[in-house]
C-alpha cells in the first residue's frame, strides 16, 4: 500500500513508475551520503590552503632567468659566427676552387651536379681540346648547360 501511494504520487507529477524508481534511489543516495560525510567527518586534516609554494615560485623564476641568459648568449654566438662566416678574402676562397685544367675524377666529382661520367667527359674534352682558357668554356663539355654552369661557377676557376 505504501507504494502505492508512492506510484499515485509519482503519476500526478508526471512520471512512469521507473523513473520514480530512479529519482527514489537518487534521493536515497544524497540523504545517505549527507548524513555519513557530517556523522563521520575528520576536523583533523590539513589545511589544503595553508601551504606555501613560495619556495618552488622562486626556482621556477631562477631557472626562467637562466634559460633566457643562456638563449641570449646563444643568439651573441650565432651572430658571431655568422661575421666569421662572411669574413672572407680572395685568397681564401680561390684556395678552396678547383682549378678545371688541373683535377681529376675524384675533384671533379666534389663539384655540385658533376657525377663520374661528366667529370669523364670534362677530361676527355680537356685531352682533345687543351686547356680551358676561361671558366664559361666549361659550357662547351657535353652534359653541362648554363644551369649546371652556374652551379658549379663559383666553385671553378682557371689558372
């Protein structure tokens, strides 16, 4: 009879027996869970709020500080390098070119685009022609064209 009245109550509000079901059991939970938390609940815990990180906020800071003296120092030394990088003479570069009329196969080869068989036909052309009297003959050797050319331009030179 008790359910009844219940099920009778449920239906004027408006809902089927299994959802008054479901809002009992919900009711049931809450007043249980609110009378164990007050009946059983310990005065004794810390303070969640009374800690101090005040000590780990400064070792973050210090290690922010470091981090960006540090990128500072590196961005001095890339611009450094990038001076000594353009610091450069004639000498030094002409020292680094590969004379033409004088290499072989395996300096030929260290030339940007020139694999084994072009730097073959560059000594052949070399054999039956002479020496190449300025760099822009290096055109004349089949297989290398004013694209190749000009990769390889400032790498040749001729003496």
């Amino acid at each position: 009879m008790k359910l009844n009245f219940f099920n009778k109550l449920i239906g004027k509000i408006g809902f089927t027996e299994t959802e008054g079901k479901v809002i009992l059991f919900l009711l049931f939970t809450i007043i249980t869970g609110s009378i164990i938390k007050y009946t059983f609940s310990d005065t004794r815990l810390p303070q969640l709020n009374s800690i101090d990180y005040s000590k780990e906020d400064s070792l973050f800071f210090l290690q922010r500080d470091t981090i960006k003296a540090e990128t500072e120092k590196n961005v001095k030394k890339s611009i450094a390098s990038k001076a000594e990088l353009l610091d450069f003479n004639a000498n030094k570069i002409e020292s680094h070119k590969i004379d033409i009329n004088k290499a072989g196969i395996s300096e030929l080869i260290l030339l940007p685009g020139i694999g084994e068989k072009t730097a073959r036909k560059i000594i052949d052309y070399r054999k039956l022609n002479g020496s190449f009297e300025k760099e822009e003959d290096l055109i004349k050797v089949k297989g290398i064209g004013q694209i190749k050319f000009s990769k390889i331009k400032n790498y040749i030179i001729v003496k």
